[in-house]
C-alpha cells in the first residue's frame, strides 16, 4: 500500500514433482482521486482475486505493507517496507545484500543478509526530494511525460549541479534552467543525478555491501538508474522486471511462511 498505488500480489503453492513452486499473480492499481485508501485496497484486492479466478475465503492469510499499511483493514498482520523489500529483493536475487528502494514518495537503502532478512537500512521517509514524486515534478516542469524525461536524461552527458534540497526550490532551479536555454535532457539528466546523488548517500549510511538490486517505481525509469549506477559507482544495479512489486511479493512470502 504504498503513496501513489496498490499491489497486490497472490502466490499460490503447487507440488510439482515433489517441490513446492510460487507462482504470483498481480494487481497494480493507481490510487484513485475519488477512492480513499482503504477503498482503494478493497477494490485493488477484488480486482486481483478476480483476474486470479479465487474467492477471499480462499485466501489463507493478507499481510500488507508500505506507508499505508494500517488502512488495509482486512489484512491480519502488518509487515515493514524494510522487512518487506529485503524478503523479496534477496527472493528474486539470492546474490543480493544491498537493496535500494526508492517509491513514489520514499527512499531508502537496506542492508540484508542471506535469508532476506533487513539487517540495517536508512531512509528519507519526511522529504520527497529523494523520490519519484520529485523527479515527477520536474517532469511536468519540462512539459515531458515521465518516460520521456528518463529517456532524455540518458542523452546527455553533462553534469550540472542542482543545490535545492527541496522540491519546490529545485523547481526554481529548474525553471532558471529553462530560461538560460539549457537543453532539456541536460535537465533531466541533472535531477536524476541529484535524486541518485542523495539516494546514495542514504545507502552508504548503511553500507553498499554484495550486489545491488534497486526495487519501487523508480526502477523503470533508466535515467535514473544510470544516474544511480554512477552516484553508487557500481558496474551493475540489478532490476526486476516488474521492480514496483518487489515489497509485495516479500510481504506475501512472509504471510506464507507464517501460515506453515
């Protein structure tokens, strides 16, 4: 349940040829204006049961997690984005020990171990500048939709400082930017490099140990992960298919292992 959105994912165990496999089945459902949150989560949940062909009394044990946890009101058990993430990253990725998971409106860097288990983390959980959403208002700032900032940013090789550690400053910055004539795919390429910049400096905090799997929305946009492979000065970032269910894919294994 996170700022911006609903996952929702369903894992059902099968036997087959002795060995239990997890195949997942998902909802991704972008949070209604009209819906308040715990609307939102039902319908999000209904439409994935649906599209799953399975009924609630089905369902052995709803875990949830993320910012908006606590308004899932038929969920039995709460689960930390930390506790979350880290199941799933290192579920996905054996290899993985540092997981970065940049959402919407959150940051944060974790340090797990072996069995997926959060060992440390860090987060900007009170400010956007270190998230989606800041890098969403730049976007609008250049009149480009959020695919085509990615896009534009990895077309420039330029790095121009921005200072504002705030949303609405950097958008000054911005728009001073525009008015020197600066190219729009050297401004995008700038403020994904300063929402890399400082989530970076969030992960050091904890220590970049292992591979690097990077979870949460911003995972699909490859400007971004360009700019945080340079910031953590890494030759590879691992990235999920479908990075934004990372957490719920944690948070149902958790429910799993605690219904066994």
């Amino acid at each position: 349940m996170g700022s911006r959105s609903v996952k929702v994912v369903l894992l059902e165990e099968l036997d087959m040829e002795g060995k239990p496999q997890l195949f997942v089945k998902k909802a991704h459902m972008m949070m209604p204006g009209d819906l308040d949150a715990d609307q939102a989560a039902e319908q999000a949940y209904d439409d994935a049961l649906k599209a799953a062909g399975v009924s609630r009394d089905q369902v052995k044990s709803v875990f949830a997690t993320g910012a908006g946890r606590s308004q899932v009101a038929f969920a039995t058990e709460g689960v930390t984005e930390m506790t979350a993430g880290a199941r799933g990253a290192v579920y996905m990725y054996p290899q993985a020990r540092t997981v970065v998971d940049v959402g919407a409106e959150e940051g944060r860097g974790i340090k797990t171990d072996s069995a997926g288990k959060a060992i440390d983390f860090a987060g900007n959980e009170k400010c956007a500048a270190g998230a989606g959403s800041f890098a969403e208002a730049m976007s609008r700032a250049l009149q480009l939709s959020l695919k085509e900032f990615g896009e534009a940013s990895l077309k420039s090789d330029k790095s121009i400082p921005m200072n504002a550690q705030c949303t609405v400053f950097a958008e000054s910055e911005v728009v001073s930017l525009i008015h020197s004539s600066t190219p729009k795919e050297d401004i995008a390429k700038a403020v994904l490099d300063a929402v890399a910049s400082r989530v970076c400096a969030m992960v050091r905090r904890v220590g970049i140990e292992g591979n690097v799997v990077l979870i949460g929305g911003m995972g699909h946009n490859p400007g971004f992960v360009q700019s945080l492979k340079n910031a953590m000065e890494v030759e590879e970032v691992l990235l999920p298919e479908l990075p934004e269910f990372v957490s719920a894919i944690g948070c149902a294994l958790i429910a799993a292992e605690r219904v066994h």
